[in-house]
C-alpha cells in the first residue's frame, strides 16, 4: 500500500472519529498541501528514516509554498507529528513490518514572540472601542481585562455571564470554516482541556456589558446587526481598527499577550495568570512571558533603590 493511500485511510478511521473536527481538518490539510506530494508514491513500508529526514530538511528550508523561504519549526513539528502518528498506526495495525518515524530529528521549536500594547495603545484602542457606534467593537476590551482568545470570544453567549457573581465561563470555541464549499461559524470545545475555565469580571466593565446585553437580540455577546461574527471578519476588523489609530500592526492574539502582561505589572502572581489563560501549567505562562515579569521586577528594584 502506498503511503497517500494509507494516509487517506489513516485520516478517515482513526483520526476523524476519535479527534475534534479542526484537528482533523488540519492534520488533512497538512497532508494533502506537504506529505501527500512529497511522500505520497512511496510503499508505506518503504518509508526510511534517511527518506523522512530528508524531507523535513527541505521543509525547514525550502517548504513555503507561497514564498519559497522554510516552514517555520513549531509548523514542521505538527507535520513530523502527523508522520509518526500515521506510521505508528500502520506499524501497529500490520501495514508495516517496523517503526522508524521516532527517529526523525525535530528542529528546535521556538516559542513566540510576545507583541503586546503599551498603556498608552491600550488606552487608545479602550476608547476607541467604547465609543464606537458599532457594539461588537466592545469585544476589543473584554479581551484586554480578560485574556480571550478571538474564538472565544466570538463563541461567548450571554449564558456564559453571570453577572451576580461577576464570573464569565470559557466552554466553547469557534472557528471559520468550509461546509459544501461555502464558510461558515464552526462551534468546538476549546483548544485544550485547561481551555475550560471561570474568569472573574473586573467590576468596571460589567455596566458596558449590561447595557450592551439590553441593545441585542443576539445569544451571542459579540455581534453584529443581530448576527454572530467570523473569526476572520472579526481579525480584519481589529486591523482596520490599528491602521485607523495610527498604531503598529499586532495580530489579534496580542490583546491576550497585553491582558497577561498587564497582570504580571499589576503583581498577580504567575500560576494565577496561568489558570486565567487556561494554560496547561505555570510553567507555560512562565515561560512566555517570562521577559515581561524580569522587567516588571527590573522595574521595581529600580524604585527601590531610589528610596534607599
């Protein structure tokens, strides 16, 4: 059996029935745009560490199909991911005589730059958002106080609130996808299991919310003429919203990056942030935002040391 065959095979009985939908529609993609063209004529059996290795070496190079430049290393680790997932299957399910994917090397993952707004963006976008005509602009500061991300956000619904106790419940994400070739709002669990959490609302924001719950007819918190948003529609949004400001460009994700940093300034310590961004552990946290908290304690030894 060849290894495009095993893949398909692989994808629709062991991936799509055990694993989320977005999953699945990601490890597809991974294999019909990189592995399937690549890889896909080989005898599954056939497949050597030195073929495998090989072309992981050209993804880090060369794996960019728009720009010709490589894939970055935390991308190729998901496709390395899906190689030894599908090769372990076919080794256990009798495809293949041995396992050798285990032994592909892995280009040193790094974690992500952290954007994130300075106080003087920050309140500029908070303003900007609060006296906007249109409601779902609000979505940009419950972001800032609470460190969403944009799909839970945009899957947040009005029962998500309860506003005697002022505690806002993460259960649910969405996300913009293709059904019958048109896109449509894809409702999920949340990326992980620690995804799932309670956020306390700061006080100040809860009569916006208030009064923006008695201007909808929508379930959802954040939408637009009565309708739920897209995630992408949403993103343009926020860029357009950049430019408009005269503000550098940041994706989306930094309002979380600007919300946890703000945290750390104001001295909240690191593993309640984590559970706040429904990390797997502090250790996560720590490390992301680890040159945040060096230069918030920089900052008060600095002040320190103008008292003594």
């Amino acid at each position: 059996m060849n290894y495009e065959t095993w893949l398909n095979e692989w994808l629709e009985s062991f991936i799509k029935p055990s694993c989320k939908k977005r999953t699945y529609e990601r490890y597809q993609q991974v294999c019909t745009l990189h592995i399937i063209p690549a890889l896909g004529e080989y005898e599954t059996s056939a497949l050597s560490v030195m073929e495998l290795q090989k072309f992981i070496t050209r993804l880090l190079y060369e794996g960019n199909m728009k720009t010709g430049a490589g894939l970055a290393p935390n991308f190729i680790n998901t496709i390395i991911s899906v190689l030894q997932n599908s090769l372990k299957t076919a080794y256990l399910t009798g495809i293949t005589n041995d396992y050798v994917a285990n032994k592909i090397k892995r280009p040193k993952s790094k974690e992500k730059q952290v954007d994130c707004f300075s106080v003087s963006e920050q309140k500029r976008l908070e303003n900007y958002a609060l006296n906007h005509k249109k409601d779902k602009m609000f979505g940009v500061v419950l972001c800032l106080y609470t460190g969403l991300r944009v799909g839970e956000l945009l899957a947040l619904k009005w029962s998500d609130i309860d506003f005697s106790t002022r505690l806002l419940s993460i259960s649910k994400t969405c996300y913009d996808g293709i059904v019958n070739g048109k896109y449509v709002r894809m409702i999920d669990s949340p990326k992980t299991s620690h995804s799932h959490r309670v956020i306390p609302l700061p006080k100040q924001i809860l009569p916006y919310l208030k009064n923006l719950k008695k201007r909808t007819d929508c379930e959802y918190v954040i939408s637009d003429k009565g309708k739920p948003v897209f995630v992408r529609s949403y993103q343009r949004t926020f860029e357009l919203m950049l430019k408009k400001l005269g503000i550098a460009h940041k994706g989306f994700h930094s309002l979380r990056h600007t919300f946890a940093t703000r945290a750390l300034e104001c001295g909240m310590d690191v593993k309640t942030l984590s559970e706040l961004l429904g990390h797997k552990n502090a250790t996560v946290t720590l490390n992301r935002y680890a040159h945040s908290l060096l230069e918030h304690k920089t900052d008060m030894m600095n002040r320190l040391g103008k008292l003594l």
